[in-house]
C-alpha cells in the first residue's frame, strides 16, 4: 500500500492454497485471495487515494491491471472535486461559526438592502429574527443627513473593492430606540454579485460614559473658575494655592506635612500685613482674611 501511495501500480498474484503473509485481503475474508491490484488515484496535487481489486478465483493480468489505471485516471478529477467541496464546506462551517457568535453586528449589504445579519447585529438592530430585518434598506436606520454619505461610502466599496476605515454612525433600531455604532466595510460577493460585508460595533455606552466623564470634568473646571482659590501642584505632596480676589490679598498657601502633622504655611506678598511663613489652619475663599487666625511656622 505504502508503494502504491507512491505512485506505483502493483498486481500480486499468489496460491490460494499457500498464501503470503504480504497480503491483506479485504472483503470476503474467509474466502482466500488469489490475486490483487492497486493502482493510484493522481491528482496534479499528488496521490489522493488507492483503487484496489482482489479476485478470490482467477489471476489478474497486465491488461487488467491497465484497465484499472485508466478507471483511477477517470476518478481522480471527480474525486478532487468531491474533497475540494468538503474543504469548502468545512471552511464554510468555521466562518458561519465564527460569524454566528461574533460579539459584533454582521450585515450581508446588497443592492443597499440587508441579505443576512448575524444575531449580534438583530439584537443590535431592536428586531425579534433574522426575518424582521432580511430585504430591508440598510438606509431604514440611518439618520436621514448621513443617508447620502453612507450610500457613497458602500458605493466605494462595491465599484473599487476595497474595504474603508471605521467611522462612527448613529443608528434608529426598529423600536425607535438610538444608538451610536463604528461602521466598517469590506468587499464582498453575494450569488455572485458585488456586496458589501458591514461590521457594527455599538459604542452607545463608551459614548455615554465619555459624555458623563466630560461632564464632570466640566462642572470641576467651573468649580475652579468660579471660586477665589486657585490651585496648582508645586511638588509631590505639596499644593500651592492663591487668591485671586484682589491685589490686597494676593497671597498663596502651601499645605505639606511637617513632623507627621499637616501643615499650611501662607506665603503673602509684599503688599500683604502677613509677614512671610505665617501659618494657618484654614482660609475660607473671601477677602476677609484678615480676621483668620495665624501662627507662626515652628
């Protein structure tokens, strides 16, 4: 067999009633083989399989062993068609696995309408099935202002083959429900025709998140330009903060640790009655600092 999957062909005769040990017979097996050929099924990709014949009564000859060559000639393209098809759907069944449970929504797009969604991109599109969404405009959830931009965009796509960069889209689901996705598409074909494979990936709740981060970063910097203290890092575990209410009190403090104990040293200007390295516990954010009480620094 091993020779055979070599490429060679091979016609074994013996004596039925003095068999070899060489031979391994198959089939009827409580009959004795008198003779066996095997011959290699060639493809241009190599051996992808072995014909092999055995007769229980008569002696195969070379013609018959030719004849066999011929019918394994004959088999060889329909079996390399057969095993291409099963890699094909073997592969197919990988990528339809690995489309099906995909976190991100998947859309088919051909002739603008949607031909296939996975279900991230139902779930992410408000529908109860597939069905809800099959042959609908992929316009139907796109804000009317980005309707054009986003056709010219698949347009791209289609004509010249190549995929686009990500770009954010506001989508309307089917229950009127708004969400913001990144858009990305890539060429594809559909019963061989140009289509274009849509990847969604909702960021709604990172937007939301980084709407409410500048929010508050917002109402910090309002806070901050709002009251008479400004503040601004000096040194590791050190602030230094100054008033800004007027140049009376132009003055800043300095809050550290002095001997494990918190400290606050006021620095004042010269303008201020403060003599420098005055102390205080706290100061309240009016021009009435002059009534705070002080110590002086140890």
């Amino acid at each position: 067999m091993r020779r055979c999957l070599n490429g060679e062909t091979l016609l074994i005769q013996q004596d039925p009633d003095h068999p070899t040990s060489e031979l391994s017979p198959f089939g009827d097996t409580s009959h004795r083989c008198r003779s066996l050929m095997y011959a290699p099924v060639r493809t241009p990709s190599g051996v992808i399989g072995v014909i092999s014949v055995q007769s229980y009564s008569k002696s195969f000859t070379e013609s018959d062993l030719h004849l066999l060559e011929r019918v394994a000639e004959t088999m060889a393209p329909a079996l390399e068609r057969a095993r291409a098809e099963q890699l094909v759907r073997a592969s197919e069944e990988r990528y339809r696995t690995l489309v099906e449970t995909a976190p991100m929504g998947i859309l088919l797009i051909s002739d603008f309408a949607i031909r296939y969604a996975n279900p991230a991109a139902i779930r992410m599109l408000g529908a109860n099935s597939e069905a809800d969404l099959l042959e609908l405009p992929i316009d139907r959830f796109l804000h009317s202002s980005m309707r054009e931009v986003f056709r010219e965009r698949l347009s791209d796509v289609l004509t010249q083959g190549r995929g686009t960069p990500a770009v954010e889209l506001d989508l309307m689901r089917l229950d009127g429900q708004r969400i913001v996705v990144e858009s990305q598409e890539s060429p594809t074909d559909y019963q061989g025709r140009p289509a274009a494979l849509i990847v969604l990936n909702d960021i709604t709740e990172r937007k939301r998140a980084l709407a409410k981060l500048q929010e508050s970063e917002q109402q910090l910097k309002l806070l901050f330009d709002q009251t008479p203290l400004g503040v601004h890092p000096l040194e590791p575990r050190l602030q230094s903060c100054g008033l800004e209410s007027g140049s009376n009190t132009d003055f800043r403090i300095q809050t550290g640790r002095s001997a494990g104990a918190p400290r606050t040293r006021v620095d004042c200007s010269p303008l201020s009655p403060f003599p420098r390295g005055t102390s205080v516990g706290s100061i309240a954010a009016s021009e009435r600092w002059r009534s705070l009480p002080k110590r002086k620094c140890d």
